[in-house]
C-alpha cells in the first residue's frame, strides 16, 4: 500500500483548506497517480487560532502508481511548489504540504526521502485518516499496529471528520 499524506494549514489562493487538499487530490490524478482509496478531510481543533472557520485539514490517499519512491517525492513536490509552497521555511504554516508516508512495507533512507516518513508514528493529523482507510496497517519501520500508534497519542480528540463537524453545525442551527 502505498499512502500519500496532504494537509493544508493556511488559507491560499486555492481556497478554503477542505478545498485546497481536494484540489490537490485532483492535481495528483493528472499526475501518473491512481487514487484507490481515499480518506475523509479530517480537522484540527487549533487552540492557537480559534475560529469557526479556520482547521488545518488532513487527508490520507492510498495510491497506486508506476512511479519508484524518489520520482514520487519529486511528483509531490513538483505539486507542492505549483500550490505555493516555499521550500526552505521548516516548521512554518504552509498552504498544502504532500507527504509520502508509506510506500508498500519499504524502509529506506537516503539524504532526500526517508521510509517510511519519518515522524508519522507521532502524526496523530495522519494516523486517523489511515485508520479510517486501513485500520489494520502496521508501520513498516517499528512493525507495530496502527491502534498501537493511536493508543499512545493524547491528541487524538483534537480531531474531528469534516462530515462530523458539518453534521454538527446543522444540528446546532
């Protein structure tokens, strides 16, 4: 399996951040990728900026192509730069990011990929959304199971699905 991870942080010229990851998603099918399966956006409660309008989004795509995992990372971020993205500002609000985060059950580094990605045992922004998709994926790297990895984060109700949170302004109104 092979899991593609987008998320977006700050509004962009694309749009809200939910349309921003889809677009993105579509950019990739234009792009020698096959979306077999994807996630639903999930949300991020953000304590920083609170706002009824503002959620870092998260998605998680299960993918196939004929591209090895360097040309893949070369695709991404080709991508990443067409939706604005500066290289070079780590740690900074961006407006989309794509991460390879899995590549079949590769473990592989090299000076420009590490698989699988390196801190996604600690991306609780991720390890949802491949619950969702393959709630018995196991991380290639420390071979344990995604409820294993979900079990130790404290974060995990910090998220919400965009479904759910629409479900619940409706209810509200």
């Amino acid at each position: 399996m092979i899991l593609i991870g987008l998320r977006a942080d700050v509004l962009s010229r694309h749009g809200l951040l939910e349309e921003v990851v889809l677009s993105a998603k579509t950019a990739l099918e234009k792009n020698q990728i096959t979306i077999k399966n994807s996630s639903s956006v999930w949300l991020e409660a953000n304590e920083d900026e609170p706002s009824d309008d503002y959620f870092p989004a998260s998605i998680v795509l299960s993918i196939d192509t004929h591209l090895y995992p360097l040309p893949l990372l070369a695709l991404l971020q080709d991508i990443e730069a067409d939706f604005g993205r500066l290289m070079g500002f780590k740690n900074g609000s961006k407006s989309l990011e794509l991460y390879l985060l899995s590549y079949k059950r590769e473990v592989f580094k090299n000076d420009y990929l590490t698989l699988p990605y390196p801190e996604l045992h600690e991306q609780t922004h991720f390890l949802i959304p491949i619950q969702e998709l393959c709630s018995e994926w196991i991380h290639p790297y420390f071979d344990k199971p995604l409820e294993n990895l979900l079990a130790k984060r404290t974060d995990k109700n910090n998220y919400i699905s965009e479904e759910e949170l629409k479900r619940i302004k409706k209810t509200a109104s």
